[in-house]
C-alpha cells in the first residue's frame, strides 16, 4: 500500500480506523507508515500492541519518539461500564494533551483482553468529534467470534471505518521482483511468485528470496526467467506464517508438519497424521481446527481436502523437516494405500512418496513402482522421472535391476541436459557393468557419454575418443560410430565422412542403434560438407530410415532431417516434414523450434525461446542447429535494434563451443555491421570462410553475399565479382535454395542485372522468410538492380516484424530515391523509441551516428529533444523508464 492509501485511510472523520487481514499481509507495516504520517502532521503518536496472552506492550515502529499511552487492563471494566469510562478518560487526557492532536495505534487487537477492549471502546466514543484517531490492526481470520462484535458494534453506531488489506496484484508483485533482480519479470515468474505467497507481502518477499537464492530465477538481458519451476522451493524456515504455528504449541508445528507431506490425502489426512505422529485421532482434529481458525490451513467441505493458502507455508515446514522425518511420514502414507486403508488421487505425488520412503517400504515392490511410473511418464515430467530413477538405483540389490534403473536414469539425466550427471552415469556403466550391456545398449551410453563431453567442454577428452588414444567398452561398431560422433563433436566433418565410408560396411552390418546412429552422421556429413544427394535419399523415403525398437528414434531422426533443413535455410520442407510425421511441439528440439519461429517472421517467439534455453541450460545443445539458431535470433534482435542482446547472446553463444560454431562468425559480422564496422565485420566473414578450406561448407553462401554487399558499399566491385565467382562455384555443388537465392542476389547486385534480380526476388518470396526477402529486396534496391517502389513492401515487411533499426534505415533509402515514406506520426514515434532504445543501450553517440545512419551531431540534437520532451534527465533515468514499462 503507498503512502497516499495510508492517508486516505487514516483520514477519516471516525475515531476509530479497524485495518484487517491475514498473517503477513502487512498490517504491521501499514501501522508503521501510519505512525510516520501522522508524526508528520504534527500528531502525538502513542503505539501499543497486544500479544497472545493479552498482554499490551508499548512499542516503536521506526518512527519519532512517541507518548506511551497504555489501555491495559482495568479490573472490571468489562464488567462495570463506569470503570472502563473512568480509565478510558484518563486515557483520553494523556493521549490529547489538550490538543487533541494526538493518536493511538494498536497492534494485534485480536488479542485483546476483555478488560482493555472494555477500555478500548469507551475511549473510541470519547474520542468522537476530536481530531484525534485510532487505528488499529486485526488478524483474521478472527479465532473467537466474539472477539470481532465490539467492531461491529462500534460501525452500526458510526464510530469506525474498517478498512481489508488485499493481496498484492500481479502488477505490484512485478514491481517487486523488478526492484530485486533490477529486471523486467516474465509472465510465468511473475505468475509462480503469486502462487507461493497468494500475494501475501511477507510470502511474497520470502517467495522471491528463495527462487533467487535457489537459482530459479535468472537473468539475461533486461528480463528476469523462472527456471526450474517445478523443483520443490526451499523456503525459509523462520517466515512469519511459521512463527505463527510455533506459537500454537509443539504438536500443532508437528501436525502441520505431518499435513504440508500428507495434504493429498484428503478426508484421510488426520487418520493419517495420526497414526504418523503417534496421537489420538481427535487430538489431531482439534489441533488442524486450530490451525484453521489461524489461518494456516484451508479445509475443503467436511474434510474433503486440505491444503495451505499460501503454498510457500508447505515448503517451509517440508523445508524445516529433519532428513528422517519426511522419509517416515512418507512410507506411513505409503504403506496405508499398498494397505488399501487410504488412498491418493495424485500418482505422481504418491510416487514421489515412494521414492522419499525408499527402504522403509517393501524395498523391491517401492523398486517395481518407480521403474514402471518412470517409464510410463516417457520423455514427460523427466525432472519427476529423475527422482524416482535415482530412487530405484538405491533400491536395487543385484546387478541386473541396478543396471536396469542406471541406464534409465542416465537417459533421463541426458535428456533434461544434466550433462555431468548423464556423464558420471554413463561412465560407471561402462566401467563397472559393461557386461550386463546388450550391443544396442552400450551404442546408447557411448553417445550419452559422447555428448555429456560436449556438453562439459571436455575437448580433449573428444580428441582421444577420436584419435582412438581412448577405448570404451564395445565392439568394432560402436566404436567406430563412436569416433564418428567425437569427430562431429570436434567440427571435424571431413574426418566424420571418411570414417564412416571407409568402414560403411562394417557399421551397417552391427547393432540396429549404431547402424541409425551412423546413418544420421554420414548423413549429415555429407550435407555440411556440400554433397546434397545422400541428404535428399534419405528425406525422400522415410519407409527406409534404418529405426530401432521405440518411437524416440523415430522423433530424432525427424529432428535431424528437420535441422538439416532449417539450417540450409528450407523452412518450407522443414514445415512440411513435421506435419507430415506428426510431430508433436513438445518434441521437436528447443533450437529448431527457436530457428523456424525466427525465420517465418514469429521474432518474438524466437527470442522468447532461445532467451528460455540460454537460462534453463538447455540452449547449448550438442546437435548442429544450436549455432545456426543464435545466427537467426541475432540478426532479429539486430534488426529491432536491440544490439546490447544481440551481444550478450553472442556472448553466451561462444560459451557454449557449439557444433557449426562458425556460423556465429556471421551473427557477429551482422552486429558490427549495424554499428557501420564493416571492416570488423569482413574479417569475421573471412575467418568464417576458412572452414570452406577445411571442405566445411555450410553457411558458405551467406558469407559469400555479406562479403559482396561489403565490396560494393566501398565501390569495390573486384573484390564483388571474385565472390561472386565462389558462389557460383558453391551453386553448381550445394544447390540448395537458400545457396540458389544468395548467388542470384549477388550476380544481380554486382551486374545491376533485372534478370536475377527477378529469378533472386522470386526465390525469396518462394522461401517464406520476411526477414530475407526484407534484405533481398533493400540490397536490390541499394545497388541499382530493382526499382525503389520495392521499398515501400520492405517497409511494410520490417514493419510487421518489429525491426526498428531496420525500418529507420530504409526511410532513409526511401528518401534518397522519393519514395513517401507514409504515416509522419508514426515515423517520429519510431525514431524516437530507436534512438531511446539505442542510447538506452550504452552506445556512444558516435555508435548512435553509425547505427542510425546520420551525423554524431544530428545524433546530439535528437538526444536532447527527447529528454526535453520526456523529462528524462539521463541514460540511466530513460533506461530504467524502459525497463518498467513507462517509456
């Protein structure tokens, strides 16, 4: 609540103020606001609160020294109305003073005594037609009724306002989580901080304490991510709602206790409890009673259900357990329902039980439990799946079962990208229990351990994979397919086709997971490599994909096709393939959802997904699209204009040592492009290029165009026409689409021929991808190939995509060539969000210059006309109004 709520609370022709509401909504803190308000005016503040014997304490809330004027209990006032007037009139004359300007703030009221609440309402009619107040707090819900009549009594008569402190909003808790991680809360973080805490303030503050502690929440760029949201939350111990239940008394903590584990019990949780803790079962009953007079627990009609308005509450007595207590609470719960005594709606959380019992249930049914749940919930709920796999190696007591739930639980650690995890448990398997490893099987963990490596950046340790100075366990096929996938790895492509062409014949006559493992890579190979027709086989007859037993072979294979696609820029295919197999969003990889969204036009999709990856550790993946991925989200951000994320994502990129790393040559290229470092960005284009002497020649084509673009834009049509050359020569090898489209665009640019610029055009239309046929178009246009009437589509194109940057610079072509550039207001609006956005960023004005295309002085005078038009007195100030929403 702000300070101009307080006031218009407390500003009141009553003498009495009632401010209500739960435990830690902050009655206190509102008290504490209205002290140093009212001390402002002028008033004398005297501040009492009650505490759960009925005892008045004077006290300080962090204001001026105050007067202490106590109400406490006057023998017999309640009973006799004479002496609670008597001792409410001396009350009166110290708390006024003869001025009457004065007022009393009483906390707690809930627990006011008989006698002193006597005292307390003959003082509020005295108070009556004074300018002095009275405000005072109440806990609800209310545990006795009668504690709550004398307001009511007091508001039929006019002599108090009441006044609920409500939870805080989505806004309010967005605020919040904006003043701690000092960016702006996604949605979903925003949503699951209101889940913990009901918007309570205290369990908001806890709530996002420990999701930030806890490393749930993370930042990049200017946005703040939940990750991890369905991890248990680790919420502190000594919050207030658990200091309430403490002051309840040791069996009611214990009770609640048992209840935050056995809540889903429904109508059975206090036969439950009791039986857990040793108590009578009515014992139990008042003592839930009591936690729901408190305001603790809710229970759902005649006990159906039970659970804590404010979850965080739960986490903090599941967090405060001993490490033997939830153990036993749960094979309590468990054993009732293999009993057939209780049972629970939710599987999974009754799962999750029998993983925390572990030996204290009968050890091997608790073993076939997990086993079986887990491979019921598939590639769904894997963090759940986890758990209960790490469980069930513990419950094992032979090898076989053991080995069983290892390999489970490795693959599981794989696929939610735990990679040292997935490494350390690949490694025992193949070290410790090789023998109890079919040839399928052993194949399967070589790769796990294979790109575990690459996901921990253990270079060397690739090296010797490939260079055979380090053996795994397994026969000629596995590690030959093994190698291939080091070598792939490494970047080293080349090595990968020769490998796996020298030695086709013994690796397609092994195991059927190695034969489609080779496949995949020789595939592959050959496609980066420049060799198209083995890519084009395969996606023309899925009938003859070499499959292994289980559909996961089939929703990777269609991945691999689908990021060879989308990586050599087909998009159209790419759609077309996973409609055609029906393949479920859910399982088409992070980096080519983020991929296809960025290139159909879906930009903030895009950036939402990788930002997603990048903070829940998931966008470093080991497979080929990763890189091509950042590439395409990069020059989105570029062309909005938000070059500080473009960075940070390169950043982050480069980090990750990615499969097709070069690629991100051509991101960075892009940004220094756009900050008209074009000499930067040339040798980054080269550098890229000389993986083409290493026969690597995907991407070759985009660095061939931006090479081209760079020569003209210096009048130098040389050095345009020998790359021009090259990527004719790339055509006539690789003739893929996007390669197809590049070499006309180029020969259109360097001879201003109408033709390609025609065929170039054409194709970019047939590809599907704003953002190309955006640039084709402008590249045209900007060397003299195609008419300047094209702009005025771009215009509309970078328009729909949100590319700011992008847009300013076309209206400067626009201008060159005559072309109106339509709708003046919105052209301003849109300079100026640019310019705010850039300088938002950091960028000198010099930067700003570049970027913008116009002078460092014309630059200068717009900076200073949006400061004088906003009232921004600085970067800092403008940056910040950004990052709340109110520029």
């Amino acid at each position: 609540m702000h300070d101009a709520d307080v006031h218009a609370v407390i500003a009141t022709d009553r003498p009495l103020v009632l401010v209500t509401g739960p435990s830690g909504i902050g009655r206190t803190t509102f008290l504490g606001r209205a002290e140093e308000h009212l001390s402002k005016q002028g008033k004398r503040v005297s501040v009492i609160r009650f505490t759960r014997g009925g005892d008045a304490v004077a006290v300080r809330l962090g204001g001026p020294d105050s007067v202490h004027s106590l109400i406490g209990p006057v023998a017999g006032a309640q009973r006799e109305v004479e002496v609670a007037r008597r001792a409410a009139a001396v009350a009166a004359n110290s708390l006024l003073g003869g001025d009457h300007q004065a007022a009393l703030l009483v906390d707690d009221a809930q627990w006011i005594d008989d006698d002193s609440l006597a005292v307390l309402e003959a003082l509020v009619r005295r108070l009556a037609g004074t300018s002095a107040v009275c405000v005072c707090t109440v806990r609800t819900p209310v545990t006795q009724v009668d504690r709550i009549d004398w307001a009511r009594k007091l508001r039929d008569e006019g002599l108090l306002r009441s006044v609920r402190l409500r939870p805080m909003t989505a806004a309010e808790i967005s605020r919040r989580l904006t003043a701690v991680t000092l960016a702006k809360p996604d949605d979903e973080l925003v949503t699951r901080v209101g889940q913990l805490s009901l918007g309570v303030p205290a369990a908001v503050r806890d709530s996002i304490e420990t999701l930030w502690r806890t490393g749930a929440i993370q930042v990049f760029g200017n946005r703040a991510y939940l990750v991890a949201s369905t991890q248990a939350v680790d919420a502190p111990q000594n919050n207030e709602f658990v200091r309430v239940i403490r002051g309840l008394g040791q069996r009611a903590h214990a009770v609640a206790k048992a209840v935050s584990v056995l809540a889903p019990f429904g109508t059975d949780v206090p036969r439950l409890v009791a039986a857990s803790l040793g108590m009578a079962e009515p014992d139990v009953v008042v003592l839930l009673e009591a936690l729901v007079r408190e305001g603790i627990l809710h229970r759902g009609r005649r006990g159906s259900s039970w659970r804590f308005p404010v979850p965080l509450v739960a986490s903090a007595l599941v967090a405060g357990m001993g490490p033997f207590e939830r153990r036993r609470l749960a094979a309590k719960a468990v054993d009732a329902v293999w009993a057939g005594e209780v049972r629970c709606a939710d599987v999974d959380y009754l799962t999750d039980l029998v993983a925390d019992a572990g030996r204290l249930v009968d050890p091997q049914r608790a073993l076939d439990e997990l086993l079986r749940r887990s491979a019921e919930t598939g590639s769904q709920a894997t963090e759940r799946a986890v758990h209960w796999l790490g469980a069930a190696i513990e419950l094992a007591n032979s090898r076989i079962p053991r080995v069983r739930a290892m390999l489970a639980h490795t693959a599981a650690c794989h696929a939610l990208g735990d990679y040292e995890r997935g490494l350390r448990g690949a490694l025992l398997l193949l070290n410790d229990f090789a023998d109890q490893l079919t040839p399928d099987e052993t194949q399967e963990v070589h790769v796990i351990a294979v790109h575990a490596l690459k996901g921990v950046r253990d270079t060397e340790a690739l090296r010797e994979i490939a260079g055979l100075r380090r053996r795994w366990p397994g026969d000629d096929t596995v590690g030959i397919v093994t190698r291939a996938l080091a070598y792939s790895m490494l970047d080293c492509w080349i090595a990968v086709r020769d490998l796996l062409t020298r030695t086709e014949d013994l690796w397609r006559s092994g195991n059927p997971t190695s034969v489609f493992h080779g496949s995949r890579l020789s595939t592959m190979a050959a496609l980066w490599t420049g060799r198209v027709e083995p890519f084009e086989h395969c996606l023309a007859d899925p009938a003859q994909w070499p499959m292994p037993d289980g559909p996961r072979f089939r929703i990777e294979q269609v991945n691999s096709c689908a990021t060879a696609l989308l990586v050599t820029g087909d998009t159209c295919r790419a759609e077309k393939l996973l409609i055609d197999e029906d393949l479920p969003v859910a399982s088409v990889r992070l980096g080519n959802r983020a991929l296809l969204a960025a290139m159909v036009g879906r930009v903030d999709l895009a950036v939402e997904l990788v930002t997603r990856g990048i903070v829940s550790g998931t966008g470093h993946g080991p497979d080929a699209g990763s890189a091509a991925m950042y590439l395409n989200v990069v020059e989105v951000l570029v062309a909005q204009g938000k070059l500080t994320a473009a960075r940070e994502m390169m950043l982050t990129a480069r980090e990750g040592d990615l499969v097709l790393g070069h690629l991100l040559d051509i991101a960075e290229a892009r940004i220094d492009r756009a900050l008209g470092e074009n000499g930067r960005a040339a040798a980054k284009l080269r550098h890229c290029l000389d993986k083409t002497g290493q026969g690597l020649l995907i991407g070759a084509d985009l660095c061939l165009s931006e090479l081209a673009d760079v020569a003209l834009e210096a009048d130098d049509r040389q050095e345009a026409r020998r790359c021009l050359a090259e990527i004719e020569r790339l055509a006539e090898s690789m003739p893929t689409s996007r390669v197809l489209t590049q070499a006309q665009l180029v020969r259109a640019c360097v001879y201003r021929s109408r033709q390609a610029a025609d065929d170039s055009l054409r194709l970019a239309r047939e590809r599907g991808q704003p953002l190309e046929l955006a640039t084709t178009a402008t590249r045209l246009v900007q060397h003299g190939a195609a008419e300047p009437t094209l702009l005025s589509e771009v215009y509309d194109l970078l328009g729909e995509l949100g590319a700011l940057l992008y847009r300013s610079w076309i209206r400067n072509l626009m201008r060159e060539h005559g072309v109106v550039v339509p709708g003046r207001r919105e052209t301003v609006a849109e300079n100026e969000r640019v310019l705010a956005m850039l300088a938002a960023d950091g960028l000198t004005n010099k930067q700003l210059g570049m970027a913008l295309r116009t002078s460092e002085k014309s630059v200068e005078g717009r900076l200073s006309r949006l400061f004088a038009r906003t009232g921004y007195r600085s970067r800092i100030e403008l940056s910040t109004a950004m990052l709340t929403g109110e520029f």
